[in-house]
C-alpha cells in the first residue's frame, strides 16, 4: 500500500514485572530507580504495525512517546523492533505524573494529521493507569472511525477487517481508512529486537517536540488526593462442618 503511513503510540510505563510501591506522601508510586519498560499493550500495537510493513500494506511507522529523556529508550524499542522513525514530546517529570489521556490524545490527533497518518494504532490501555481512553479519545479528535480491542487485523477491499474482543465474545467489523485501533492482548506476540537491530535504531530519527509545538496545554484536569496500597486480606479459617460455619458465621454477625 503506497504512502500508507502509520502512527504508533508508546508509552513508558513501570516495568509489568515490578512490585508497585505507594510514595511514603501518598502522592503517587515510587518511580526512582525502578525498571521501566513499553506499555505492554502498545508493545503489540508496534509489532502489528510492523507486520503489516512486511505483508507490504504499509510504507512508513511513526512511533510516539510523551514523557521525560527516559522516554527516548522506549522510542529506541520500537526502532529496534522495525519502526523507521519516532517523535518524543518531551515534558518535565513533574508535569508528566499529572499528564491525562484527553492531553496525549490531543498530541496525537496534531501528529496525525501533521504526518498525513493514515492509521493510527495504539494500546487499548497502559498498565499504570488502566485508562482505556485515549484510542478512543483520539479517535474523536480526529473525528476518524475507531476499532477498539482488536484481536485480528485484516486488509479487505481497501477497508480494514477488525476482529473485536467484547463482554460476549468475538465481534467482527469493518472500518474505513484513516482508522483508530487500540491492540488487545491476543492480537499477537511481539518480537524481541535483534542486537543487529538495537544498532541500527540508534541511527534511525528521532525528533524533539514539546507539547507546545503542536498547540497542547498539559495543565491537569483533576488532583490526585490520595495514592493507597489496597487493604491486605485478612487470613480464612477452615471450618469441618456445615454447623461449625454457619456457628462462625453467626459470631461474625452476618446471619
């Protein structure tokens, strides 16, 4: 597909493997000196994308991150992984913790359109944040089609075959170019990048922006009051008998 150009997002997230440790301020999670990694979820949407430049359906992948310098690793993991170029928006770690979805999606929208995507593929969600919003979000920006969830990605008759995962089961759907889709977790298994590959990417482009360059006030909507561990469960107790349990529920007062 000549001049078929696709946009990637990639956000840098806590690595998935990392116990997750509350701030001893309650502001948020300790993220100093703990490994980080891309959004697992956007993982898969980098090497879709990747897959279909190789089945010759696309000509170029952008990849995209907002966030601190460290976010220029994760760009490189998706150079490694086959993206032939990344923009970093770069913003100061004390506005990236209070950085919003309805902000990266209007960034994305600006950079869409500024590169003449015509594919827009993101996670369908991050792991630090379970938002599940900013796919659908810059879908709306763009006021372009969106599939969400997608498990299966086919190219039909210059439209593109989405196979959806919902509450029922499978959903299949058919969405006309330029798209939305956010990556579901069976949608495939990424690759690990080469060392021949990791070398290359660090020759690859990757550009500065700020958030300003494209228009965006990242100024929060809402104020994190409160970051809490869950409570820890309290211990069960093995009971011998329908009797001795319903004697244990009574003490308990729940009968």
């Amino acid at each position: 597909m000549s001049g078929f150009r696709i946009l990637v997002g990639c956000k840098r997230v806590i690595d998935y493997a990392v116990k997750v440790r509350v701030k001893p301020d309650k502001t948020g999670v300790v993220t100093e000196g703990v490994k980080h990694s891309m959004n697992p979820f956007d993982e898969i949407a980098v090497e879709e994308a990747v897959r279909m430049k190789e089945k010759k359906l696309a000509s170029e992948i952008i990849a995209v991150s907002c966030g601190p310098q460290q976010c220029q690793e994760t760009l490189r993991t998706a150079l490694a992984m086959g993206v032939d170029r990344a923009i970093h928006v770069i913003t100061e770690p004390k506005e990236y913790e209070s950085m919003q979805p309805i902000h990266v999606s209007k960034i994305l929208s600006k950079i869409a359109t500024e590169e003449k995507a015509d594919l827009v593929i993101v996670g369908k969600q991050a792991i630090d944040d379970d938002c599940n919003q900013t796919g659908q979000m810059t879908a709306s920006l763009l006021d372009w089609p969106q599939a969400t969830f997608a498990s299966k990605i086919e190219k039909s008759n210059g439209d593109l075959s989405v196979m959806r995962e919902i509450d029922g089961g499978l959903e299949t759907i058919k969405v006309k170019v330029p798209a939305v889709l956010t990556s579901d977790l069976r949608l495939n298994e990424p690759r690990y990048a080469t060392l021949p590959n990791i070398m290359k990417a660090k020759k690859k482009p990757l550009v500065t922006k700020k958030p300003s360059d494209y228009g965006v006030d990242i100024t929060p909507r809402q104020e994190i009051v409160s970051v809490e561990d869950p409570p820890v469960r309290q211990a069960g107790q093995k009971v011998e008998s329908v009797e001795e349990l319903v004697t244990k529920l009574k003490e308990a007062g729940l009968v």
